[in-house]
C-alpha cells in the first residue's frame, strides 16, 4: 500500500531477507524458497509476494505472446493445471488496457501446451493451481508467479465486519507506523469489529500475520516442500511472546461489540484484548500509564453527523480524559482536523483504498488540561462488556 514501503521494507530486513529495495508500492528482496514461506507466513504489510521467474524486452501486444510463447512453463506446471494471469500495464509501447494483456498471456500460455502436448491447462480465475502475474513498465516484463493466492490482507479470522471495515494490512501498518510494540497499553477508542485491535495484539505478542490462513498459493505449486513449510511455521511460532499491558477497544454499537468479540475468538487472543460497550465521548483513561491511542473514526461516506461537531468532540475528550498517551488516527478529512484543536506531532501521508488520507499524532501530557467538573466513565479492563450510555 502506498506509504506502507519502507514500513515493509523493514519488516522484512528485520525477518532476514537480503537485498531488500524500496518502490513505489512495491519492495524488492532476495531470499530462498524457505523465506518465501517465511515471509507469507510473518509479513504484516505486504499484500502478496510475487517470485520473479523471467525478466524480457517487449515492445507490443505480439512481441509479448511470441516471447511468453518461448518459455518452458512445464517448469511451473502441467497441462492439467489450472492457472490465472494478472497483468499490470504503464508502457507507451502498448496501446491496450491490462485486461487485454491478461488475455493475450493466457492465450500465449494455453498455445505453448496445446502446440507441444495438444492438449491445454484450464483457467481458474477463483482458485487457480499456478497465479501467474505480467508487469510491463516501459520496455520491461517481468513475469512472476503469485505465491500468496489470495490477498495476504485475508487473515482468516475475520468472519464479521461493520460498514467499510479498515483493510487488516493497512491496520497493521498503521500501528507499526505508530512504532507500538506491546511495550504499553493499547486502546482503540472506536474498535468497530476489532481488526485494528486484532493486528496490535499479533505485534504485541509476536505472533504471525498470516498464521490463521488456510491456504497460501505455493501450496499447490509442483515444487511445494511441505516439511520446509511446516518447519518453518514451526519456528515462527516459538517465537511468540506474552504481552503483560492491556490491549482495549471501546465502541458504542452493541453490534459492533459482538463482531469484534467474534473475531478476537476466531484470532485465538481473546485472552489479549478487551471490548467494553462504551461511547468515546463518555470515556476517560484508568491512571494506568503511558498508552497508545489508535483509531480509525468515521470519515468519508461513514461520516453523516456535523463534522466540525464531531472533530472538536474527539479533541475534548482526548484533553479532558487521556492525559500521558501518545494518540494517532487516520483520516481522509483534512479540513475536519483543524476542529480537534490539538497541534499534531507527526502527519503522515497514506492511503485507504483510492483515499488520500493522513494519520497523524497528537501528544497529551498529564497536567495539561483540568478535567471538567463532570468526570466521565472510567473503563477496566475486564473480559466481560461495560455498559454505558451511547
């Protein structure tokens, strides 16, 4: 995701790969087959990690199917597999969409093992055997082969979301960006179905992104070790950790507290994280110490109170009752923000879906503001809900 690079850049120097390069939206890296399955398994912030198997110069739709025609793809599958072809296309050389190129390299596939075996592989575009992937920049084709299958965003715990629920990796991202580590308490003060909780307790914990999935795509390749991949899961999973601070999510929907608890179980860390059925707005933080704050509120189309209102609430109730927390939330409402009145420590570029947002800090300071007379609610952290008025 755009803003999330050198973010992923150092999730994986840091899980050992060599080479590691940083672009736009993407990260370049060196490693072998076992880090391949390390790196699907571990990597919080990569949507899906493709192996380069030919690099060529192409200059037009047919040059591209006569060199695609020209590789040996018995090496990658058989004629009784089924593949898919994603293709992305910026390239003044080629004067037709990317849906056009994905056909052309499907033909140019199918031909290669009609030609030689007269009989051709299937296509799958839901659950193929072999995914494999065109990019044309330029001059340049780099055909890989996708070794995630689906979208690495797709946990598998999450069975039960809200209205546009925030992508699992972009949640990820976002507390990595934070540079919370499970070294304090946690809060997200708007948990929705809990997915930004979920991704906080994982990295608090140490526990594997993608260690809930089913399924990633080298499963069904032909050189699939399977004894690799399970000594390598294996591995991983020693190195959990116990975090010993609360890890807390409030939210005022009743519906919202139930999904979240849904998906907490499904993610095994229900005896990580809390959920309370309370309303931001009547909250104020225990006297427990330094916290982390992290939310992502209403915005966009999910927003349809005054925003002004809405904006100048958040910055009062962080005043009045979140005194020595470091406090960071996304937003794609620029204008919104100047109501919070607090002064932001960080503003950091990113985007949610096709949103230009920021996500940005604010630092609160005991002692900085009184709070008023009326004290709102105070939250434990409790397994079980509280109750409070919405």
């Amino acid at each position: 995701m755009f803003g999330l690079e050198e973010v992923l850049a150092t999730e994986l120097r840091n899980l050992g790969a060599q080479d590691v390069e940083v672009g736009v939206r993407n990260v370049s890296f060196l490693g072998d087959k076992g880090f391949m399955y390390k790196a699907n398994i571990a990597l919080r912030t990569a949507i899906r990690i493709l192996k380069p198997i030919k690099r060529f110069k192409v200059f037009d739709e047919d040059d591209l199917y006569k060199k695609l025609m020209q590789m040996e793809w018995e090496r990658e599958m058989t004629v009784d597999s089924t593949f898919a072809i994603g293709a992305v296309v910026n390239s003044k050389h080629f004067t037709t969409n990317s849906h056009y190129i994905s056909l052309k390299s499907k033909d140019a596939i199918a031909d290669y093992f009609r030609h030689k075996y007269h009989k051709r592989p299937n296509v799958d575009v839901h659950h193929p055997d072999v995914k494999i992937h065109v990019h044309i920049l330029n001059d340049l084709c780099t055909v890989s082969l996708d070794s995630s299958g689906q979208s690495l965003h797709k946990r598998g715990y999450r069975t039960a979301t809200n209205i546009a629920p925030i992508n699992e990796v972009l949640a990820a991202g976002l507390v990595l960006l934070s540079g919370y580590t499970g070294d304090c308490n946690f809060i997200d003060p708007m948990c929705g179905s809990g997915t930004i909780l979920i991704e906080a307790a994982m990295i608090a914990n140490n526990i594997p992104a993608n260690i809930n999935r089913k399924e990633f795509g080298f499963e069904l390749w032909k050189d699939f070790d399977e004894d690799l991949f399970f000594k390598i899961q294996e591995v991983l999973l020693k190195k959990i950790r116990n975090c010993h601070f609360k890890i807390m999510g409030f939210d005022k929907a009743p519906s919202a507290i139930q999904k979240a608890n849904d998906n907490i179980k499904n993610a095994n860390l229900t005896e990580f994280i809390g959920v309370h059925h309370v309303n931001f707005f009547n909250s104020m933080k225990e006297v427990f110490g330094a916290t982390t704050i992290l939310f992502n509120p209403p915005y966009g189309e999910r927003l349809n109170i005054d925003v002004k209102e809405f904006y100048k609430s958040i910055g009062d109730t962080l005043k009045q009752g979140y005194p020595d927390s470091t406090v960071w939330f996304i937003t794609s409402d620029l204008e919104a923000l100047k109501h919070v009145g607090l002064k932001t420590s960080k503003r950091i570029p990113i985007k949610n879906a096709d949103l230009d947002c920021r996500f940005v800090r604010y630092d609160m300071y005991a002692g900085s503001r009184k709070a008023s007379k009326n004290k709102p609610k105070q939250i434990e952290n409790t397994e079980e809900t509280t109750e409070s008025e919405s």
